[in-house]
C-alpha cells in the first residue's frame, strides 16, 4: 500500500541567514478508539473487542520493555529501552547519578518498513486547499 507523505516548504534563519527547507506535515494523530474501529471492519471482532485486545498488547510491550527487554512486532519493528549516558574518567565515577543523561524507549524499524517508507511518494500542502490550515 504506498501512501503519500505531505510536506510543506518552511523558511527558518540560520546563522541569521534565511533558509528554506522541506519538513513533514504532521496530520491529526488517531486514537486508539478509531484505529480499533477501522481493524474491527476488516475482522469479524468488534471494535471494543478489538480496542481490548489492543489495551492488553499496549501493555505487556510497556511490561517487558520497562523490564529491559526488547519486543519485536514483526513486520513493524522492534521497540527496547534506551539510555543515553556521558562518558568519566574513572570506574568509581560510573554511576547512574553521574553517567546517565536520559532514559527513553526505542524504535527500531523493520526492513519492511523501511523500505516502504522510502517508496513513499510526496505531495505538497497547499493553503489553498487546506484554508483552515495555516503555513507555518
């Protein structure tokens, strides 16, 4: 399924010099409510069925990824824990309170994934089109 991505032309001052750039539109984000209603219309499951089913997935990733693990979703990616730390001098100063400078969750695409993203094809947002969205 090859989907278009939207992107606008943005002017931002570097250096206090003027530059213009392409960056991604970001579209209305979709809750779990609609993307278990749009699933529950291809299956033969209801959309609370489903929206169940999801919830419980959601959090066993959440488990074992706060428990240091890493979850594989295949054909998706894999999801892990990420901590970014700054390097000391000695061992005696290795310590969390000295080392580490964010804890966060990765995302690590699938090859599949990544290649169809590449495949993706471009269209520019057009004000015209969208009046009650602005340019930023």
């Amino acid at each position: 399924m090859k989907k278009n991505l939207t992107y606008e032309i943005v002017k931002r001052k570097v250096f206090k010099e003027e530059k213009w750039m392409i960056t991604l539109r970001r579209h209305k984000k979709r809750s779990i409510k609609t993307t278990t209603e749009r699933v529950a219309l291809q299956t033969t499951s209801s959309a609370s069925d489903m929206e169940g089913l999801l919830q419980a997935y959601l959090e066993q990733i959440r488990y074992h990824v706060l428990s240091g693990e890493s979850v594989n979703i295949k054909g998706f990616g894999t999801f892990y824990p990420k901590v970014s730390s700054k390097m000391v001098d000695t061992a005696e100063e290795a310590t969390v309170k000295n080392c580490v400078q964010s804890v966060t969750i990765g995302f690590r695409p699938c090859t599949e994934l990544k290649e169809a993203i590449k495949k993706s094809g471009f269209k520019e947002f057009s004000p015209a089109k969208n009046a009650n969205k602005k340019r930023r």
